[in-house]
C-alpha cells in the first residue's frame, strides 16, 4: 500500500464524517492502460490492458430513507439520487453514471438501500485511461455493501458496462469495467472480447508503463469513433457474401482480408487491415511477454501505432509527436497511442531504471515542440477493484 493512498483514505474518512457525522466503508476501482489492442474490442477481438494506479474513491453509509446522497469532491457538489425514479436518458451530468448504476442494479434484481456518498476521483478525466469505468465499478461495489448484496465478477462487469451505455449514452466495450474488476498486480491481461477468456501475463520488474498525456483531444473524436464503427460493419457485410460465417472482423483471417480486398472500397479495407492485423499483434505480444522478449514486444507497439495512425486514422500530431520523441530515448522497447485517439495519451514500456530520466527528457521535448506540458505518469499494473481496509 502506498502512502499516498493511505493519505487519500484517511483523508476522504474524514471528509465523509465532516459532511455527514458517520463512520463508513471505502471503495475504490483503478483506472486502466491498454498496452495493445486498439479499436479491437468491439469487434470481438483481443486486447491487451492492465490496471494502473490512479482510482475513484467512494466513502459510503447507509442512510435514512430511499435516496442516495452523493457528494463530488472533484465537482464540489452534491445531488440526490431517489431509488425509486432513477430512470430517464442520460443528463450529461457525473452523477449518471451512479444513477446509472443504482438502476441497473435495481433492474437486475438487486434491493438497494439509501446511502449517503463521497466520491474522490484520482483518474486524469478524459486523458483515455478510465475514469468512467473506474467510478462504475467503485459505485457498485459500494452500493452493494451497503444492500448487504453481492454480484459476481463477470456479471458486475457487464451490468456496469450496461449502465454506461443506457445512462451515459456511450456504447463502450467491456474491456475498461472488465479490467477494473479483474486487473492483477504486476501483470497485463490478454482478454478474449467475444468469449471474456483472459489470462494473466506477468510484467517483468525491471520493467514500467510510461503513460504521456498530451493534453489535447480534438473535437472530431466522438463522430469519427462511430465512422470507424460502421466502416468495420460494412467490412463484415462484405466479407460474408464470400465468408457466411464470419460474425465479426475478429473471424477474419489476413489472407481472408486480400482475397477480398478488390470487394471494399479503399477506406473500408484499410480499417479492417488494422483491426485483423492488431488481433494478430496482441496474439504475438503475449506471446513474447510470456517468453520474456521485450524487443519484440515493443517492436510490436510501434507497429501497432503505426497502423492506427495510417489505415485506422485516430492519431493526430501531437501523438505522432510523443511517440517520436519516446522512440529516441535510452531504454525505450516500444511505444503507441493508446485509447481512442484524436488525442489522449500514449503508453511506452521503459527499462525501470529509465523511466524518471525518460519522464523528464519527455515532458521538456514536447514542450518545446507544441508550448504544451505534458502529464507523464510513471506506472506499474496495479490490483482490481475493492474495499480499502483503513490502518490501524
């Protein structure tokens, strides 16, 4: 346990008796990085993420009635939730993915009780590593407490992936709420998306997870995510005319993809180039993870970047920029924008011993080059989601 986060618990315990004169339980759920397996998720593909460091915090009690009262400490306010009308569209508010939460809960059979909440968010907000998925699943661990309510894993996962595409109106995959229960210190997870198989694939030691934000994220993003979407679909639609069982880009095979090539148009075969391509790297990256080959590993980042960059089109300047810069550095095996693109951050696997050198030739580099300060993050893959045990 670090002692910034006991600082942080201790804290947020206090905070919670200052607004409501009660003693409660703590939860907290991690933000998550994706090493490699960019835009294969929802097409049935492999990913390749690992919890890091950065957490939503919940105090939580029980309280009077059916309401829930939930305080942001990131928004200072504060909102009642009634149990008993929590449906509705999304409201563009934070509260909507609590709210969206109690809900699914409820819908799915669960009786909830009122309680009185405090949420400290730790996870950089729009950066790409999380922080929606990390305060779904703190949410929902701490409502079930206090119900006196349990859901296993899996379908804790799903139900907090479902209450962000009903509440939140955003028709993420299942990998960030997927890792945010199920993340494993010093470890990456190699998640199968169809069938949710995973395994756990040690980190080396001497090794850490470098995140750059570059603190910019462009407008186009959220019309262009859904582009890229339909552009797979039709892939797939064009495919079964030759390939009837194939379900998803994920069924694919590359040759399939050549043989069929002259059939899409130009943009269509691109897009689906770098999802059939990426489910073969993050195969091939856990395999050299598993046998220790850093090089290849990071060999196959940079290739990652590259087509998502070139056939895929979600890199931008800035990005490109950050990979750059990290790819002439001592110690560097690989590096890739990670997320969703048109901004966010970047993800580079440096040589420990590296990494505060890395982080300052880095931020100073990108500075002089945009006039923008980057964030950097020295990381290691942390624990999944669960209740914070405050220290004697």
């Amino acid at each position: 346990m670090l002692a910034t986060d006991e600082t942080t618990a201790a804290s947020l315990h206090t905070r919670f008796e200052q607004l409501f004169g009660a003693q409660p339980n703590i939860f907290r759920a991690p933000g998550r990085v994706n090493l490699i397996g960019e835009h294969t998720d929802y097409n049935d593909g492999f990913v390749m993420p690992a919890a890091i460091g950065f957490y939503t915090w919940i105090a939580i009690a029980r309280g009077d009635g059916q309401t829930l009262r939930v305080h942001s400490e990131q928004f200072n306010e504060t909102v009642d939730l009634p149990l008993g009308a929590l449906a509705g569209p999304p409201r563009q508010h934070w509260s909507d993915f609590i709210r969206g939460v109690a809900a699914v809960l409820q819908g799915n059979g669960q009786i909830l009780s009122g309680g009185n909440l405090v949420v400290d968010g730790h996870v950089p907000i729009g950066a790409g590593l999380s922080s929606s998925a990390s305060l779904e699943v703190a949410s929902a661990l701490a409502l079930l407490s206090v119900s006196h309510s349990t859901v296993p894993p899996l379908d804790l996962a799903r139900l907090c992936q479902r209450a962000e595409h009903e509440y939140v109106g955003t028709r993420c995959g299942i990998m960030d709420q997927f890792i945010a229960i199920f993340g494993r210190s010093t470890h990456a997870l190699m998640l199968d998306c169809r069938s949710l198989a995973y395994e756990a694939l040690p980190i080396p030691s001497d090794l850490r997870l470098v995140i750059c934000n570059s603190m910019v994220k462009h407008e186009l993003a959220g019309g262009e995510y859904n582009r890229r979407r339909a552009d797979c679909e039709a892939g797939v639609r064009i495919l079964q005319n030759q390939l009837p069982k194939v379900r998803a880009l994920r069924d694919v095979t590359p040759t399939d993809l050549e043989r069929n090539k002259n059939e899409m148009p130009e943009r269509v075969y691109r897009r689906c180039r770098h999802v059939v391509s990426e489910d073969a790297r993050v195969v091939d990256a856990a395999n050299a993870l598993k046998s220790g080959d850093l090089a290849r590993f990071g060999h196959l980042m940079n290739d990652s970047h590259r087509s998502l960059r070139d056939d895929y089109e979600v890199s931008c300047r800035e990005l490109d920029l950050l990979v750059e810069l990290a790819s002439a550095c001592q110690g560097v095996y690989g590096s890739r924008m990670t997320g969703g693109g048109f901004g966010g951050c970047t993800i580079t696997l440096v040589q420990s011993a590296e990494a505060d050198r890395f982080r300052g030739i880095i931020a100073e580099s990108y500075q002089k080059e945009t006039g923008i300060t980057p964030h950097v993050y020295v990381c290691s893959a942390t624990q999944g989601a669960g209740a914070w045990e405050m220290l004697a």
